[in-house]
C-alpha cells in the first residue's frame, strides 16, 4: 500500500468536501438559467464535444484504474485517478462556459430515439448532481491512507462516476445534431 498523502482530519475534509460540492451544485444549477449573448468568433457548442472528448478519456482512465489496482499497482491507480479528477474538474469549466454561452438545447428525436435519450438523460442529471462528494469522499479515504473505507466507498463511486461519464458522452451525441 502506499503512504498517505494527506493527514486525516475527518472534520475539516467533511466540511471541504460538502462546501465544495454544494458550491459546485449551486453553480451549475445558478448559472444554467443564464445565458450570455457574446460573440466569440466561434462556434460555442466547441465546448459540448469538449466536454464529450474530457468525458470519454475519463471513462478510459476510471477503467484504467480499476485495472492498475486490481493488478496491485497502487502507484499508478493513484496517479490514473488523480489525472481523472483533473480532467473532471476542467470539465465543469467547460460545462459552465457551454451552458452560460450557448444556452439550453432541446432534443428534437422522436420514437424510441427519444425514449432512448430521456431515459440516459434522466439517469445521468440526478447521478451527476450527486457524484462530486462521493468522488471526493473516495479519494480522501484512499489520500489518507483508510484503505479498507476507500475501497467501500470505490465499489460504489467508481460504477456511478463511470455511468455519469459515459451517459455524458451519449448525451452529447443524442444532443449534438440539434444544436444551432
């Protein structure tokens, strides 16, 4: 196993955690009911497909990192996960700018493409809107060296954050045809 990277201090990282995570909720919820008229001199929905592309290496690096800690290589799950958790949070950047400057994009399917779209977009908000403190949760626990509490929380995360990161993905291609 590896050492800690992090003293443990349950208190503080519970209070980190659950702010932070309420202050990201409360941001994208805010500033998805907003949409700024500005012209880039680009196409704005560049950071849909990048939000598809930083989703889809996530996926791969969360598979990745099953497959490095199943292998017992402690080193490069960490460092496959760390890499997975920046590109989630330049993800929400990109989320964020797509929403505030392209605005709302509605699904234009019919018949059972439609079926099909609501349903994975169903699954995937509320599972996004949640996903946040259970990654951070898992990762402190794996930080601070609580092995046996990281790998109870992982059989959970790892499945929910896999499943956003994917549906993420579907949504962009179910969606994309429709932007304007």
């Amino acid at each position: 196993m590896l050492t800690p990277a992090l003293n443990k201090n349950d208190k503080q990282a519970r209070l980190l955690i659950i702010t932070f995570s309420f202050v990201v909720f409360a941001a994208v919820v805010l500033l998805s009911r907003f949409k700024l008229d500005v012209d880039l001199g680009f196409d704005v929905h560049i950071f849909a497909l990048i939000n598809a592309v930083i989703n889809s290496i996530v996926s791969i690096l969360l598979v990745a990192a099953l497959m490095a800690v199943k292998k017992k290589n402690y080193v490069q799950h960490k460092n496959i996960m760390m890499a997975a958790m920046v590109l989630s949070i330049l993800f929400l950047v990109s989320y964020i700018a797509h929403h505030l400057l392209a605005g709302e994009t509605k699904f234009g399917g019919t018949g059972a493409m439609k079926s099909i779209y609501y349903f994975i977009l169903i699954t995937h908000i509320p599972l996004a809107a949640i996903i946040l403190p259970f990654i951070l949760f898992t990762a402190y626990r794996g930080l601070t060296g609580e092995y046996p509490n990281h790998r109870k929380l992982a059989k959970y995360t790892w499945p929910l954050w896999l499943y956003v990161s994917i549906t993420g993905v579907l949504v962009y291609v179910f969606i994309s045809p429709y932007y304007v």
